[in-house]
C-alpha cells in the first residue's frame, strides 16, 4: 500500500482503506463525506522528521498509518475499541435530538 501526496496532504485509494476499517470500499467516500470517518494527520519532529501519523476512526476501529513523505506506508496498526468506550466513544455515540441540543 503506498499513499499518494497531494497539495492538501496524503489520498488513500479506497480499496486500500475500506478493508481497515471493515466497510465496503463503496461506503467510503460517503461516509468521508457526512463525517462519519473521523480523519487525523500529524507531523513528525526531530527523530520522527520526514513522517506523518494518519489516523482513521469508524465504528470502533481505529487504523493509524506512519507514512514517509512519498507516501510509503512505514507502519501501520489497527486496535478495535467496543462502541461507546474509550476516549473517542462520543465519536460512536448517536448525535442528541435537536430539541435536547438547544
């Protein structure tokens, strides 16, 4: 798998993403789209420089990618987290009716 650099940061090919996170390579975009996959990027500095961190959230699984500047994937893992726990479970959590937000 090798990420491509783009003017505002790295593309994942679907087909390479959907099986991390479970889901149809189809559904991706989509729920790219609505926000349902929550997306992180960060910089590496001083010994981690010339890297960037790329994390994807969805229904409990949590897939991170280290990528050098050209996009090779240096490392990657996948840790799967029961819905509702753990720090990002508001992430899972249903949004609150409208009427209750207000």
């Amino acid at each position: 798998m090798k990420l491509e650099p783009g003017e505002n940061g790295f593309v994942i090919d679907v087909n390479d993403l959907a099986p991390l996170l479970e889901i149809a390579p189809d559904e991706v975009q989509d729920l790219m789209r609505n926000k349902k996959i929550f997306t992180q990027s960060e910089t590496g500095i001083n010994e981690h420089a010339g890297t960037q961190r790329l994390t994807f959230r969805y229904n409990g699984i949590s897939v991170r990618l280290t990528v050098d500047d050209n996009g090779r994937v240096l490392k990657r893992s996948k840790t799967k987290v029961p819905r509702g726990t753990g720090l990002y479970s508001f992430l899972d959590a249903p949004a609150a009716p409208k009427d209750e937000r207000e």
